[in-house]
C-alpha cells in the first residue's frame, strides 16, 4: 500500500498535508499521535469513506483513490465495533458475505474457519450484548478478516477495553495478523499498544508524519523533539553535548557516559538513562514515587528539574538527599531536530 502527497481539509483547516507513507506487505504499522493529528482521516481516506483532496491511494499497484469502499480491497475495525445487536456473532461476521450472495456452504465455511481462528466458535449463536468487550472486539475483527481483505483497518481497536484487556487483546490482534501475514493500518493514541504490536511506527503531528520507524529505533533515537516527547518520557534540558559532557544552560555539566553527537540547544535524556553513580553531578532529590517495578526520583540540578528511573536493585534515595548522577545516554537537538 502507498499512501503519496495525500492531503484533506475538513471545516476549513488542513487535517492531512502532504502524506506519503509505504506500507509493505504482511506488515503491521501504526499511526500514532495525539488527538486532532490526522490519523483517523488518513484511514478514512485509505478506506474509502473519505476522497483526498490531493494525492493518490494505491493498493496492491492499483490506484483506488476515486474508488468507493465497496470496490477497494480493504476492510476496517470501527472504534465503536458496529455490531448489528440483533444478529448472533455468526450473523455478524457472514453479513458482507451475504450481501455479495456467496453460497451458503461457503459462508458457513469461511465464518467457521474465522471464528475458530479467533477463538469464538462457543458463541456462534450469542448475540452482541451477551459477549464481554473483548469478545466483541474480535467479533468485529473476524467480520472484516472474513472478506479477506488487501489490506485490514483498524481504528483505534482497544480504546474501549480496560487496561487488563487491552494488553491480552492485543496481543491476539498481533498474534493473528502474523498468522494471516495480512497488510494492517492501525490507528492509535497509545504508545504502548504502538510499540508492542507494530512493526513500524508512524508518529503525526499537525497532519504530518514526523518519523516512520521500527519501535526500538523510534524510541532510542527520535527524529525530532516532538516525537521524543510523545513517545516514552524523556527530560528535556537547554544546552549542549562537548567531550561526552551535557553542559546545561546554568552551567552546569553532567558526564555521558555513552559517546553521542556534539553540539545543539537541546539535550533530551530518558529518565531510565539518568544514573546515581559516585563522582557525579550532585543533585538534590525533590521526590521520590514508588511506581511498582521502578521508582521515579524527581531531581533537582542547578536551575534544571529531571527525572530518574531507578530499577528495583538501585539505591533508592530519600526526599532532600543530595546524589550524585550521571547520564547513560543522551541526544542532541537543534530546532527540534536530532543531530547525529
């Protein structure tokens, strides 16, 4: 699939602006971003419910853009499920199928063979509200694999679900499309869910893509300030990398222990990378917030407040203790971009 130069205004303002994205096939990727950022009309627009102003939709080498979605190889996940409450399950996943009149025998075979591959075939005949939210969620997902689709959407597919769920869910979503090797466009405002089912990444802001990259990549080395930001936490601090020192703009410098690119206004350091080690910067620690499997220090350097991670076999400092610390890794930025 291949999204090129695709943009959409809606109520007057630009909502997508001159999107290219690549999508291979078999591969999961996610669109994540904030509220407003353009990742839902960019589906819509893949899926058919909403024509681009500007560019091209292409799938399978066949341009689809003027296509409606009855004629484009794709299904979509609705955020709201869209189940037909009424129908069983069986009913639900077999609807597109009978409304293109396919025989019955096939009908029972491939709603059969779906919900076996989704673990539903002991509420055949259950309707809708009998069903727990999970459940329903791969209602909806076996209706759209049903139509074996090019390429399956899915539109924010957790956001209904509690915490517990939502982690067991997606892992079935992960599990099954890497069984189908099915080409999957997923909608999310979760980081979490985007780094742990995608196998690429693509952060938006204000209508754009800002970096498309595997989640490992993403995390480790944000193109640019806005995506360090969004994904994971990370301290951001004015001043500079020179000779494996972060020197702050109070004057205040920090070893780094990694060696990273010199130069820019901005250092940007997650709190896992921030180290208590003897012989370091001293700081005064503000707060300290246990968080389960790691414990969270706020600290005080200089004019410069930042946070730490600190592992269960780390130290843990009181309140108005002074430590000392260190930086494992940090990254450089200039007008918002990474150098190096």
């Amino acid at each position: 699939m291949h999204l090129s130069g695709v943009a959409k205004d809606l109520g007057g303002r630009r909502i997508v602006d001159d999107l290219d994205l690549d999508v291979a096939s078999g591969e999961l990727v996610c669109l994540l971003g904030p509220s407003g950022c353009g990742k839902t009309t960019t589906l819509r627009m893949v899926a058919g419910f909403l024509s681009p102003d500007l560019g091209n939709v292409v799938i399978d080498g066949r341009d689809v853009t003027t296509l409606p979605p009855e004629r484009r190889p794709t299904a979509m996940v609705f955020q709201n499920y869209a189940l037909w409450p009424h129908m069983s399950v069986f009913d639900n996943v077999a609807f597109a199928l009978k409304l293109r009149r396919l025989p019955r025998a096939e009908i029972t075979r491939r709603v059969g063979e779906m919900l076996e591959l989704v673990g539903l075939t002991h509420h055949l005949r259950s309707r809708p509200a009998y069903i727990s939210g999970g459940e329903q969620q791969r209602v909806a997902l076996a209706r759209a694999l049903v139509q074996e689709p090019a390429v399956l959407l899915l539109d924010e597919p957790l956001s209904n679900l509690d915490a517990k769920l939502r982690v067991r869910v997606r892992e079935d979503i992960r599990d099954i499309q890497q069984r189908l090797r099915i080409t999957t466009l997923v909608v999310t405002h979760d980081q979490d869910e985007a780094l742990s089912i995608a196998d690429r990444v693509a952060v938006m802001n204000g209508g754009r893509i800002e970096q498309v990259a595997p989640p490992d990549t993403l995390y480790r080395r944000p193109a640019t300030r806005f995506v360090g930001g969004f994904v994971g936490a990370m301290n951001s601090l004015p001043g500079k990398i020179e000779n494996e020192v972060a020197l702050l703009a109070d004057g205040t410098s920090i070893a780094v222990l990694t060696p990273c690119a010199p130069g820019g206004t901005e250092i940007a350091v997650r709190p896992e990378d921030v180290v208590l080690a003897a012989g370091g910067t001293a700081a005064r620690v503000q707060r300290v917030v246990p968080r389960g499997h790691f414990t969270e220090v706020v600290l005080e350097v200089g004019e410069t407040r930042l946070r730490a991670y600190l592992g269960p076999d780390d130290p843990r400092p009181a309140p108005d203790d002074t430590a000392a610390i260190q930086f494992r890794r940090a990254l450089s930025y200039a007008d918002g971009q990474l150098i190096g």
